[in-house]
C-alpha cells in the first residue's frame, strides 16, 4: 500500500501524479502536507507500506518525526525530485497562512544517513574519449542508461523513447549525489580501522552517461539518477529505499517529469516488496586445474514492524545461472529455486558446479534473477573465479628501487631496465569495500582493474586493514600459520586479476598497532615471533610474484592502549617496554649520573637502570601556559626511543619477508603525523619510504620532504583529501576545490618517486563520515570532479613514461661529491635542511615551525627543494669520520654531500651532531646555524662550541642564552623579526653573535635569532640570500621546480594564490649543434597546478618534439625561440 505525497500548495510541487496510470493496481492513497503526519502514525501492521514524496528536497518539517518513525520501522521509501529531505519546510499562520522554507540544511539526510547531497555538473566530470585531433567531434549529448543489475529497467526505456535509454539535455536536467553511510556499526568493534557492517546495500538502477561519437553512451558514470538502499539491518532494517536526486530546470512542470514519473511506475513493485538481497558468488575465489567449484548463494530479507506477518513463507528467488569457461564457451546453464525461511533474516545454500575447472583463466558467473511474486522485475548480477596458474609470476614486470625514482624490467625485455615512477590508487572493491577478502568477486576485481589500467594506472595498494583475528594469526601445534581457506584462496585470487593486468601490488600486512599485540606490540617476544611467522607466510606464498611488495604496516603508531593518534610515543607500561627503555637509555647516556641531571631527578633517583621510569602524561606537556613541573626530557627520549624499536621492528619484519623469498620491496606507510614513527628513522629498514599527506595541505611539501631520504625513492602515499566542515557542519570544501587541492597533491608529488590515490571507490562501509566521503568514484557509482583532476594528470604521466631519469628535482647549485672511489655520481639535493630531533621530540613545534618556514622560503622564493637530514644522522656522520669507515659505508641518506647546510632555529644541538657539522665544514660543505649553539642536548651549557668561532669564553657567556623579545634585529634586514604568541615564553635566542652581521669562521656561519621561528618569510628570505648569494624572487604563493629528463625538461607549477599568477621560464637547452635559449611567458590559474614539458630529442624519430602543456598552465603569450 502506497503513501503518496504530492501537494500542490506546497514548495516544490512537481505537477500532478495520477498514480491509477502511473502505480496502475496499486493501492494507497494521496495525503497532503498538513495531514502527512496522521496518516503515517495510523497505518497498521501487517502489510508493506511505501511512502512516496515528491517534492524534492522540501519537506513539512512538523511532519519529520512521523517520517522518520516510519522509516525506523522498516517502511519503504521513494523520494524524487532533487536532494530529498534538505529543505524544511514551516506552516507560516501570518498573512492568511503560507508554507515557508527553511535554508538549506543536511542534519535531516544524516538522520537518514544519506550525508549531504552535492550537486553534480555533468561538463565538469566529462572527458573527451573521442580519437586526439579528431576536429570533428561534436559536445557531447547525455544519456540515462540502466546499469546491468537493472534487468526490468531496458524493456520500459524502449517503451518510452524506442531505445534503451533516455535522453538527457544538461542544460536543463539537475543532479545531485549523496554521501551515504551504510555501517551503522563495525564488524570488529576493537579494531580502528574495522570495516562496518554490511548494514545497507546500495545499488544504482541508472547513470547518466555522456555520449561521444557512434552514438554509443560512453562508459562514464557521470551522475545517479535512480539509486535503490536495501535496508538490511541497523535502524531503517526491512525497508527498501529509491531515491532520484533528479530535477529540471523549467518553468513548464507537467510534460518534462513524465519520463521519470514513469520511472518511479516502473520501479513501484521492486521498491514496495520490502528489502531483500539474493548475493551469488563462488564458494572460493581462486581454483587449481581439476577442482570442482562451487557456488555460494546468500539471500537476505529481514523482517520490520510492518511485514513480520504480511509474507508467507512460499516467498524464494527464481535465479537462471549460467556459467562460461576462459575460452568464452557455455559450461552451464542452471535453474535454481531458493527459498527462503519465514522464520530467518538471511540464509545460504552452497551449490556444487558440475564440472571440474579445466582451463586457466577467468569462469564467468552471470544470474538472472528475481522474486516469484514479481517476475516483471528482474535483476542481473555477475561473478567469477579464477584459476591459479604458475605461470603467471613470468608475466609480471620487475621493479627495484633506485635513489630518487625506480627502475623497471619488464617481463616482455628482461635485459632491459628503465627508470619508472610509481602512479597508483588504493583498491579493494566498488561494492563491498574491505569485505573484499571475505566476499570475494575476482571478475568485478578485473573489470574494476581494467578501467584504472586504462587511465594510466600501474600500481595497487590494498591489503588487511581489518580482521586479523580472521586470519587465525596463532600458532598451530607445529609453529606454523594457519589461515582459512576461504581467505587465502580469495587473495590468491586477488594476485591472480593483478598479474592479469600487468600491475604491481603493493600488500600491506599490518594497520597502525600489529597484531596479536600481546602484552606490547613492537617489543613482547612472543607477539614478535607470530607476527614473523604471519609475514613470512604471505612472503612465502607469493615469493615467486616479483609484482607483489609488502606495506608492513599503515600508519603506524607508538602510542600506548586507545592512544593510536597520540602525538608522541606514549608508554604501555608493560614489563618488556620498561625493561627495553632502560636498555635503550643505558646505551644512550651510559652514566645515571647524566640520566638524573637530563631529568633533573634527586640522587639516588634512580637507583639502578632497571629502576629507570617511564614518562607520565605530564612529561608530554610543552604549553607555555603549564606552569607544573615537568620532565620534558623524559618524553623526549622516550619518542626517540620509540624510533629505534620501531626501526629495529621493520626490519626484524622486513628480514622475515626476504628470508622467506620475497621478491618484491618492503615499505612502511606512515601518515604525516610526524612524531610518531618517522620516515627518516625507518628508512634504512625498507626499500622506499611512504607519506601520506591528509590534514596539513599547507605543508604538503615539507612532509614530502621530511619522508624522503637522498638514498631511497619516497612515494606520496593515500593522496587525498580529508572532509572538512563549516560552522553549521556542511562540507567546508565544494567538491571542485577538493578536485583542485588533489590536483595540487599530485603534481607536487612529482619531487618525489611516485604518488599513490585514495580512494578509487568511495567506501561508505565505515562508520567514519570521513572515510564515507574520501574516493574518486562516489557510493553512487558516479564520478567526481576528482577522477578529472587525476585522469589530466595521469595524461603528464604518459607522455613523459619513457623519459624518466632517476635524477632528483635540478637546481642550479652542484653538490659536493669529496674525493673517493665509492663516492656516488648520481645528482642530490645541493642543501641539506638539519631536523634536530632532540629538540623536536621535546617541544615538536619548535622543529615543526622552524623546518617547515626554511622548506616554504627555500622553495619558494629560491626554487630550492632541500633535503631533510635528522640530527641523529649527522651524529652518525661523524662518528664514521672517526672511525675511519669508507664512504660506501655511510648512510645513504648522506651521499653526496650538499654544498650548504641550515640548522633552522636551533634550541638544543646535541654534541655529535655538532662534531659532525664541524667535520662537514672541513668538507667545503657551509654549515649555517640559527639560533642558540652553546646549548647540548642536555639543556645544559656547551661554551667550548664557541671557540670553533673565535668568541673567547667569558663568565659572561653562561647566561648568554636568553628568550627572544617580540621584536628583533636581524642582519642586512631593515624589518625585525617578529615572534608573536607564547614564542617569547618558549624560543630562545644566543647574544653571542652581532646583530648586524653573520659571525663566520671557515665553512661555519651563525646568527644568534632563530629567525625561522619567526612570523615574518622575508626576514628569512634575507638571510638564505647571503648564504646562497642569489636574490629571492617575490612570493606569489607560487611552487616552481624542475626534473630533467631524458632529452627533455618537466617544469613544474602550483600555485597557491587564488588569482592566476604569471611566471616567466627560461631554459638553456643543450643541443648537438648548439645551446639554445627558450624563454616562456606562463600563466598558472588560481589554485591550480600545472606543468610544461619540452622535448628536444634529437634522436626522435616519431615527431615527439615540441613543448607541452599540463594542468591548470597556459600560455600568456606564444613561446619564442632565442639562440644562445
């Protein structure tokens, strides 16, 4: 029985409704705003009701608890119109009574958990498909087609236009997308990153398509005009839902709604028979030749107030299965009944194929089915398993790291090796998300891998984010792993699509704390020898695939139980965390006299190492405003320590993958909370660091930096954009300007070894908004402005592949490379920015502010990247020039030498890393200092560092470290710095050096202002010229960087002003017969990014030659030639 509310004296009346023509036998009846309540409180058990709106997004908001009651109570829905439920509408008594609306608001459509709606341009998410310079290729026209699982939609599109789909005229239609949540609760309610329960299944019913040439509708999703959520359990358990955020623009409302008044005809029956799911797939996702498969058939059809005594319990799905081998040739063709119990919710029935696999490749899996009660609505779903086959570890591509890119050889020319940058997305599944694993559909995998290939993708990331309870990670009676069947056999599916399309597959193992955590995570021996054997395992079963690399864990973090987004290293407070923290801080300090004067304890405090104590929460205060005592130091050596166990953990992992026979690399993805385990420290644990740059989109750049090591590529890992929101709690950020700031994310990513998407799908299988709302590829199935963004540059990408040089970004300075038959050729960065660690771990954002102010006015206004060096390894830099150790022994990190290094706002220096900075000015290497020098690691006094600058120690120079003043001279600048806030109760400044000149001896400069802490760039600016000798450019918000390549040159621009910005480029080109002079006048649009590519091969035979432009770059006027 239907509900339909369809009045004409309220906001957004679409027209009349004649619902005996449209709804045909249907019963109901029609009820209008001021009697919607009622109505809806007195419908009676016992038989299936649907309440059908539509007015869009207007609604009587008196009326609201009585909609969303019925909707608790498992009623169906049909809402249509535009984005339903965001529009409240009130009865206004004054001037003879009126309807009112309210402003737009989504706290309504969250109730429903549908998110907030966005309105879908369909010219912003279109690309061209038609052959390049093809001229006669026409604007696209648009088209509503029904997707597959729509089997009944066809017949009735041909009914209405003649054909299978429905024009779309964008000038007029308007379309919306949600943001649907469909967890209401985790799987596993333990574990952070738990995937949610499968609480509602969305499917669309139809998309819009553009329509190229041929008259054929492209395969782009461009919008969802009819979407249906199957309410299989959580607060709207037993409803079925059809929502049509669908309008159009036109004063004329009767004949332009009749088409999807027909619709809403057409899809009645299927909306009014409640929820239900009938899910076919095969019992295993991957079979060996000669085993018999066997289908999995799981249905669901819960009960709510309303039908728990409507069905009977004949109800069952009619299925016709048929089932086509590799080769494409029928192995059968079933019909199958499958009841379902009155008395159950969900069910499932295994059904053995009669066949045994034969051949290798991909068995297809398609079902026709629908309810016996309503065979005039049809649904269509498809599966598939694979078979394992040996041989395809031969088809995939090999790839080693190299210094700043990677190196490929591919399976086709094994001799061959060239240099290769890393492009990906992270990817389970567009419909069941990281279920993935346990519901496994290896053939929507492959078509899902097929369209990313085609967009110029290489590389997958995925892998266990959840579950490892699952995975049965305990040891076995003999030692071993033992994980389910099921499971191993879906993700040797999983490895099966992927060397099906010659992709690489990064795995990753772990998420943020490892499992099992024992009594502690990185440091308990029996949580360390099981987590071995688990990685050794998947090494073990995949070691013949030199396509799969391990990721050992995602966004890992130190902090102790329920603290996995603490900042710092937080303690367990276990035994084996306080027995390592003695033994770490014995090696460190060697002396308790030394440990008691750094953490100001009384003697005999501590009596012993073993009575050495772990930080409290006090410790990890660094406010000014905290007027407590405090051992700072404490939780500084504590994080730092917490570095080396997490060091010493990936590379214990690490050894297990490789003893096993991994053939593929080992990563770390960590997220740019820097404090916890750092990039710098575990680098030398991996073949490649990983960055994930989310929150802080400021200073994207010096996260990419602070990851990347001079010795190993760094890869921009789960590149995306995090939900913002408003003072009303609406998305902050339209999705055109996310589109734009990925934009940024990627061509940035272009300083670095590679750049990896999340999300492709957007997983609405979590109860996190934000995650519901991270993808490229809505819950709808539509596309973003997103996937454009990432599809233009993708475009760079292609045309640039076979050019690559495993260089990193050129500057015009050269670096050092000292006198040695090891030392390394390859090109580094020419300045090294000093993260001083022992301060950084005291008080983060001191290092944090001083670091990132030099990254911006280096990049910026010099066009210098710098690479970021921690103290630590400046430390151990000298302690290698001590020992006499080779240069091949060096870190790699500190090859070559630069020709400048920056200790940026200096507070504490530890007494290595300024033995070490001393040997480098020996080098010819200039060491710069801002800030304080006579001050250790300690806290305490180091006077005798002032005789390497002939300053002669004095009585006086004990007190010669004081706090800045808000406002200080600095050299050659005619503005003070500035140091705003509580800077005046926590920076600290040396009076040693003149205030109107650098105090310099040899290699060695210092000024007493740790000028990067203050507020002002070009007081830093001023500085950095006297130590570069160049002139700074004026800061327009504009990032210009250049990479050499293979007989070409890629500049890079992004620009992070609002307005479009003018650049003028000049490149000297090295040619056979003679340099040439190229001189460009761009323009880069606001808040764009962009690149220009010139080619000059003089050994292209294809006509390749020519400049290129990329992204939001364009011409200000044409590009001259000058001879040099």
């Amino acid at each position: 029985m239907y509900l339909i509310f369809n009045d004409s004296s309220f906001p957004g009346y679409a027209g009349p409704f004649d619902a005996d023509s449209i709804l045909q036998d249907a019963k109901g009846t029609a009820v209008s705003a001021a009697t919607l309540a009622d109505s809806l409180g007195a419908l009676a058990r016992g038989e299936a009701h649907t309440l059908i709106m539509l007015h869009g997004a207007y609604f009587p908001c008196s009326a609201w608890p009585a909609i969303y009651d019925f909707l608790q109570r498992g009623g169906n829905l049909i809402a249509a119109g535009g984005p339903v439920f965001s529009r409240p509408v009130r009865w206004r008594a004054a001037n003879g009574g009126h309807w009112e609306a309210e402003p737009e608001t989504w706290i309504y459509c969250r109730q429903l958990r549908l998110g907030p709606f966005a309105p879908v341009d369909l010219t912003a998410v279109a690309y061209e498909e038609h052959p390049e310079g093809d001229s006669t290729a026409m604007p696209p026209e648009y088209a509503l087609v029904s997707t597959r699982r729509a089997h009944f939609l066809p017949p009735l599109l041909r009914a209405m236009v003649g054909r299978d789909r429905l024009p779309i005229d964008h000038a007029v239609d308007s379309f919306w997308a949600p943001t649907p949540q469909l967890s209401e609760t985790n799987v596993h309610a333990d574990e952070e990153g738990s995937a949610g329960a499968l609480d509602t299944m969305l499917f669309p019913l139809a998309c819009v398509h553009p329509v190229w040439c041929k008259d054929r509708p492209s395969g782009q999703r461009l919008a969802t005009p009819l979407l249906v959520l199957d309410q299989l359990g959580g607060s709207f358990r037993g409803g079925r839902w059809l929502i049509m955020p669908w309008t159009r623009r036109t004063s004329s409302r009767v004949q332009p709604c009749r088409h999807y008044l027909q619709l809403i005809g057409a899809c009645y029956p299927f909306v009014a028979s409640g929820s239900g799911t009938l899910d076919i797939r095969p019992a295993l996702g991957c079979y060996r030749i000669n085993e018999r498969p066997m289908i999995q058939l799981e249905w669901r059809r819960p009960r709510n107030d309303f039908t728990r005594t409507a069905r009977g319990s004949s109800e069952r799905w009619c299925v016709r299965l048929t089932v086509k081998a590799p080769d494409k040739q029928f192995k059968e063709i079933l019909d199958l009944a499958v009841p379902m119990d009155d008395d159950d919710a969900s069910g499932s029935y295994a059904y053995p194929l009669p066949f045994a696999v034969e051949l290798q490749g991909m068995y297809t899996l398609t079902a026709i089915y629908y309810m016996e009660h309503l065979p005039a609505t049809k649904l269509h779903q498809t599966g598939g398993f694979i078979t394992w086959n040996d041989a395809a570890a031969s088809t995939c591509d090999r790839i080693r790291p190299g210094r700043h890119l990677f190196f490929r050889r591919g399976a086709d020319s094994p001799s061959a090796e060239t240099p290769w940058f890393m492009f990906g997305t992270t990817y389970m599944d567009s419909r069941v998300q990281r279920h993935y694993l346990h519901r496994p559909n290896p053939l929507r995998w492959s078509r899902d891998l097929q369209e990313m290939r085609m967009c110029g993708i290489n590389t997958i990331r995925t892998g266990l984010w959840w579950g490892w309870r699952d995975w049965g990670i305990t040891e076995t009676a003999d030692g071993d792993i033992a994980p389910p069947k099921e499971l191993m056999r879906a993700l040797d599916a999983f490895v099966m699509v992927i060397c099906r399309h010659r992709l690489q597959l990064i795995f990753n193992i772990f998420a943020f704390t490892p499992e099992p955590a024992g009594q502690h995570p990185y440091l308990d021996p029996k949580s360390l020898a099981i987590q071995e054997r688990f990685v050794a395992f998947l090494a073990r079963t995949y070691a013949a695939f030199p396509c799969v690399h391990w990721d050992l864990i995602n966004e890992p973090s130190f902090g102790g139980p329920n603290q996995h987004w603490a900042g710092r290293a937080r303690p367990h407070g276990d035994e084996h965390e306080a027995s390592a923290f003695a033994t770490w801080m014995q090696q460190q300090y060697t002396t308790l006299d030394r440990v008691r004067t750094r953490w100001q304890l009384v003697y005999p405090e501590p009596a012993s190492w073993r009575h050495i104590a772990l930080p409290v929460a006090a410790d990890y205060s660094d406010g000014a405003g905290d007027t407590q005592f405090r051992r700072m130091l404490r939780a500084a050596d504590f994080t730092r320590a917490s570095q080396h166990w997490f060091r010493q953990w990936a590379s214990r992992m690490a050894a297990a993958l490789r003893h096993a026979g991994c053939a593929g690399m080992v990563t770390v993805g960590q997220d740019e909370a820097a404090l916890r385990p750092l990039p710098q420290y575990h680098a030398p644990a991996v073949d490649f660091t990983s960055m994930h740059p989310w929150w802080n989109n400021n200073d994207v750049l010096w996260h990419y930096l602070v990851a990347k090591t001079s010795g190993k590529p760094a890869v921009a890992e789960e590149v995306g954009v995090m939900l913002a929101r408003d003072l009303l709690g609406r998305p902050f950020r339209s999705e055109l300007h996310h589109a734009a700031l990925l934009k940024r994310k990627l061509y940035l990513s272009l300083c670095l070894g590679g750049a990896i998407q999340w999300l492709w799908h957007t997983n609405a299988y979590m109860t996190s908004e934000n995650e519901c709302q991270i993808g490229m590829i809505r819950a709808d199935g539509s596309q973003k402005p997103e996937l454009l963004a990432y599809l233009k540059f993708s475009d760079l990408l292609e045309r640039v592949q076979h050019r690559w040089l495993d260089q990193g970004v050129d500057t015009s300075l050269k670096p050092i490379v000292p006198s040695s038959p090891s030392s390394p050729s390859s090109s580094s960065s020419t300045v090294w920015l000093v993260l001083l660690d022992h301060q950084w771990f005291a008080r983060p954002a001191l290092t944090t502010q001083a670091t990132q102010m030099a990254v911006r006015v280096l990049s910026r206004r010099f066009g210098i990247l710098p690479q970021i060096v921690t103290e630590e390894a400046i430390g151990q830099l000298a302690s290698a020039c001590a020992s006499g150790d080779d240069m091949a022994s060096w870190p790699a990190s500190l090859q070559p030498l630069p020709q400048l290094v920056i200790v940026p706002g200096a507070q504490l220096i530890s007494d290595a890393a300024f033995t070490g900075l001393l040997w480098l000015t020996s080098q010819r290497v200039h060491v710069h200092i801002s800030g304080v020098l006579e001050q250790n690691e300690d806290a305490l006094p180091a006077l005798l560092r002032l005789e390497h600058m002939d300053v002669p120690f004095t009585r006086s120079h004990r007190s010669s470290v004081q706090p800045v003043a808000r406002y200080e001279p600095v050299i050659a600048s005619y503005l003070p710095a500035q140091f705003p806030g509580t800077s005046i109760e926590t920076v600290q400044k040396s009076t040693v050096p003149p205030t109107d000149r650098l105090l310099r001896k040899g290699g060695l400069s210092w000024t007493g202002i740790p000028v990067e802490l203050n507020e002002q760039p070009e007081i830093v600016a001023i500085l950095y010229a006297q130590l570069l000798g160049k002139s700074p450019r004026k800061d327009q918000g504009l990032l210009v960087f250049k990479r050499c390549l293979r007989h070409a040159h890629l500049v890079v621009l992004i620009n992070e002003s609002s307005h479009p910005t003018k650049y003028s480029l000049s490149l000297k080109m090295e040619d056979e017969q003679s340099p040439r002079h190229l001189l460009f006048s761009l323009v880069v649009e606001g808040d764009d990014a962009g690149a220009i590519l010139i080619i000059h091969d003089p050994n292209n035979a294809s006509n390749e030659n020519g400049t290129f432009l990329f992204g939001g770059v364009r011409h200000a006027k044409k590009g001259c030639s000058i001879d040099g």
